[in-house]
C-alpha cells in the first residue's frame, strides 16, 4: 500500500549518533545531540517531505543491561524485550520533543508521535546460534575480556572498541503498519521502529510473544521504508559520505553510486561489520525491493545532501 501524501522519506538515526561525545554519555549530553539531529529533520520536513524518523538505541540498551547487572541483587533483572521498549519510549520522547521545538522555530505547525513498534521475526533464525549484533558503550579489550569472563559475549567492532553482542534475527514484519499508515495519512511525523523494533514471534496458537534479541534498525527501517512505499530511503550516520578504503591513505569518497556498484563494492570487502556494511545491505534490500533511491550522509550534511552537494546517494542501475 503506497501513501498518497507527498513524497515521504524514511530517516534512520544510528543510536551513537544520539551521543555525540562517547567521555559524556549521560542523560543531559544526550540531549544535546538529539536536539541537533532534530534540527535538521526540522528542514527536511520545511523542504515539503512527510518524514518518518527511526533510531538506534544499542548504547542506550547496553546502559540499561548494565545497571540491570550491578543492581541484580536489590531488584529483578529486566528482560530485553522489556529494554527495547523501554528506550524507544525514552529516545521518541526525546525525539517528539526537540523536533516539535525545531518545528515551532521554522514557524511549522506538525504534529510528532512515537509508536511503540513490534517487529516479526522467525523463531528458528539461526542469527539465534550465532550472536553478532553489537550493544552497549565502546570499551577497550582488557575490559570487555574481563565482561566476556563474566557471561558476556564480546568482538571488535569496526576498529572503534569493543563492545557486547547478541542476536540480530532478519525482520520478518511489521506488527504496527497499519497504524504507521495512518498516521502518515493524517500528516503526523511518525517516530516508528526504534532500536529496529521490538522483536517478537508468533507461537503455535498466534499469539505474540518477546524473544531475547535485537534486530538491526538499519534492517528494519529498509523493511519500513519498503512497507511504506517510501520514495526516499536516509541513513543518518557519522560520517559525511561513504568510502572505499576507509581510513587508509587511500580512501575514496563516493558521490553516487548505483545498486549494482554498491553490491560489488560490497562483495569486494570495503564494509566493516560493525559500522558501514549493514547500511549498504540495508541501502541495497530497500533498492532490490523497489525503492527508487537511498541516501547516506551525516546530520551536518543532510541539507545540502538533498540538493545533490553532499552525502552518498545510492541509485537503481
């Protein structure tokens, strides 16, 4: 089902990008980069796009894991489903706020809603054998060897630290797309599927059920972006334009590139795992499945990428 509003644009926002110094993670720093993120959402939607807006939420969930941990004897554990819906309580109001505020600022009259979202997955996904989904603050290895002695499961990520992992199942669905729909209809700024979603599966009879996982928000906001009939597709991470070779003396920026170029590029190892390859498999599902262009880039650049000056657009062939 396509939307028939004006052109609509799915924008993830990566959970580190929430916390823009990794020294300063508390509450009120937190604030801070959000409030910067949302200001230019706030011109997109000025420019005439119906926006809606995803988020990561691994450091917020790792915060959260780990209070659980050093707390354990006073008060119950809180399971993970529970987490997941937790942060995206938190982060959306967080976000409604700041960009109700940017709104007003452009002299802009919409209104911002969060949804708490459930995402389907397969109970028999084998992502649940094999743990890879990075969580939680970066660390240095002596101390996340130290987490990993503990029970933890624990890898590099990306050349940025280390860090926790668990299991990342595949989207499967939505459970919440219609009321996504709707609110879409209704010219609402749809904060939706934070943190991926909260994954859950149906048992025997039907009924939902939350499992201990995390789905990549990267995943799901394609499967959104897809679901929705999105005419864009944006990636909002840290870094201004995707590169090949990254962070060697011989990086190359890439302006635009087209689906098949970007699957090469990806079969030819120039994303990491922890950091660029799940966007580009995100970016190329949203392509493959009709989507008619994807755009990575910063919060700084968003503007000007729109107007083909910054960013790294992807493209069918």
């Amino acid at each position: 089902m396509n939307i028939p509003t004006q052109k609509t644009a799915v924008i993830a926002i990566g959970g580190n990008s929430l916390i823009a110094d990794n020294s300063k993670p508390q509450v009120k720093y937190q604030w801070d980069a959000v409030r910067t993120s949302m200001t230019y959402v706030a011109k997109l939607i000025r420019q005439g796009w119906q926006v809606v807006i995803t988020h990561g939420n691994g450091p917020q969930v790792g915060f959260i894991l780990r209070r659980n941990e050093l707390a354990a004897y006073e008060v119950h554990m809180t399971p993970l489903d529970l987490i997941s819906a937790d942060t995206q309580g938190a982060i959306g109001y967080m976000l409604q706020q700041t960009l109700d505020n940017s709104l007003r600022v452009l002299g802009l009259n919409k209104s911002v809603i969060t949804l708490v979202t459930q995402t389907l997955v397969d109970g028999g996904d084998p992502a649940f054998q094999n743990p890879t989904k990075p969580i939680g603050s970066f660390m240095d290895e002596t101390r996340a060897r130290e987490f990993e002695k503990e029970g933890w499961q624990v890898m590099e990520d990306a050349g940025r630290g280390w860090r926790r992992v668990i299991a990342s199942p595949q989207p499967i669905d939505i459970i919440e797309i219609g009321a996504i729909r709707t609110m879409i209809q209704m010219s609402y700024v749809v904060i939706a599927c934070g943190g991926g979603g909260i994954p859950v599966v149906r048992n025997p009879t039907g009924e939902l059920r939350g499992v201990e996982a995390v789905i990549d928000k990267d995943r799901a906001s394609s499967l959104l972006a897809n679901r929705i009939g999105a005419d864009l597709f944006i990636i909002s991470t840290a870094v201004p334009q995707v590169a090949l070779h990254y962070n060697t003396p011989q990086q190359k920026n890439l302006d635009q590139i087209t689906l098949s170029e970007a699957k090469q590029y990806m079969a030819d190892g120039h994303f990491a795992v922890g950091s660029m390859k799940p966007k580009m498999e995100a970016v190329i599902r949203f392509l493959e499945n009709g989507g008619p262009r994807a755009l990575i880039t910063d919060p700084d650049h968003l503007e000007e990428a729109l107007n083909s000056q910054a960013g790294t657009w992807i493209v069918p062939n």
